[in-house]
C-alpha cells in the first residue's frame, strides 16, 4: 500500500510540473491544498452576501416580475478584471471541471445561508442544443450538478429545454435582452417539476431576463403549482443600479 502512495505521490508532483495548477482569478500557481481559486483571491473576491439576507436587492429584482422564494448571486461580474476570468474559464475555454467547484462554493453558501432549505430540486438554465454541441457542455449544469452536491438536493436537466437558437445577449442593451429571450423555453415533464420548490441556476445575471423567462415558462406549464428560488454564480452592478 506505501508503494502505491509513494507511486501515485510521484505521479502528482511530475504531473504538476509539467501542467502546474493555476488560481482562475489571477494565474498564480496554486499549492497542494488550494483549490481552483487561490486563498489570496477567494479573500478578495467582491461577494455580494446576498445569500445571507431573505430580502435582497436580486429578490426584490425578480418581484418585479415573478413570485420568488428566495434569491441571491454570489459575487459581482466585474467586466476586464479577475471575476470575469473565472466565468470565461469553464464558459468558452472548456474547463467545465471548474464550473462544478464554483458551483459547490455556491451550495456551501446556500446552504449555510438558512434561506434555501426548502428547496426540492436544482434546475440549470438550459442552453440550446446547438450552441451546446458547439461549446461540449452547459455550463450552467455543471454550476448546477456542484450546488445539488453541496445542498444534498436532488438535481433535473431534462425537464426544460431551449426550443429557440437565440441570438448572443452580450452585444444588446437592457430593452433588447428582454426582446431577445421572449418565448424560448419549453417544459417537457411538467409532472418532474409540479408541487416542487426549484432552484434555478445560471452562471451570470446581467439583465436576468433569460432567469424571469426561464421561470415563467414553468410557472405557467406548472399552472402555478410550482415554487421558484433563483441563484447566480455571478451578477452585473448594472442589474442592481438600474443601467
């Protein structure tokens, strides 16, 4: 048994040498015991705290327009800084792996938080199935999969799909985002999601009009009988502040 760790020792030590382990934030090698973002970074990371709070700035965002249980995003989107790194990462460079660790930070979060414990399943944001062959993955999913690991929920992706290859929200402004993701989601097996508390995932919330119509299409497949909680890894100041 010695032999076998002492092996499997020296095959992790070669392996870092010759891939080493970056922070996603700031490129620092990481040590043997941080994880994919180092502890200089997770101790800077602009979080919002939100979690903490039942009433907060992104539930109040989401009233406006549904009925919300419970909603939060972790840590602000900051557009050319570290925070926005760490989403493109897992989002255009294929390190999906990463989404799963953000998304278990997220769960401990949520979980720790007191103010989703009734949630009964963790729903990602579908991503049409051709931007997804492309892409190899939905991220949101894998955000997904890491806060039903941490939350001890069970966890559906098969129940809502995107039926609309809708054009990239990132070029648009505010009226144009809400336009954009109008009618795009279908639910396919209302009875996985009827008489459920869902938590719906998303990897940023910029306008959280993809999130409102996500939601709305189940509420109104559900006929109502459904409880929505909304979480994001990450969320624009522009969102709160009203630009």
């Amino acid at each position: 048994m010695s032999i076998i760790c002492d092996i499997s020792g020296v095959l992790r030590d070669v392996a870092s040498l010759m891939l080493p382990r970056t922070c996603l934030a700031c490129g620092r090698e990481l040590l043997e015991n941080e994880g994919c973002v180092c502890l200089a970074c997770c101790y800077n990371m602009p979080l919002t705290n939100f979690a903490k709070h039942k009433e907060n700035p992104i539930k109040l965002l989401f009233e406006n327009v549904l009925p919300v249980e419970s909603a939060t995003a972790m840590f602000w989107f900051v557009g050319g800084t570290e925070w926005q790194r760490i989403i493109h990462h897992f989002k255009y460079y294929g390190r999906w792996f990463f989404a799963q660790k953000m998304g278990e930070w997220l769960g401990r979060e949520l979980r720790d938080s007191g103010n989703f414990e009734e949630v009964d399943l963790v729903v990602p944001i579908p991503l049409h199935y051709g931007r997804r062959l492309r892409r190899g993955y939905n991220q949101s999913e894998q955000l997904a999969l890491g806060v039903a690991r941490e939350m001890g929920v069970k966890y559906e992706f098969r129940s809502v799909r995107r039926c609309l290859y809708n054009d990239s929200q990132t070029s648009k402004n505010y009226r144009e985002r809400w336009d954009n993701v109008e009618d795009i989601f279908e639910v396919r097996s209302v009875d996985k999601l009827r008489g459920k508390h869902l938590l719906l995932v998303d990897d940023v919330l910029t306008t959280g009009a993809t999130m409102a119509s996500c939601a709305s299409a189940i509420i109104k497949a559900c006929n109502g009988d459904v409880k929505i909680s909304i979480a994001s890894l990450s969320v624009s100041r522009r969102i709160i502040d009203g630009r």
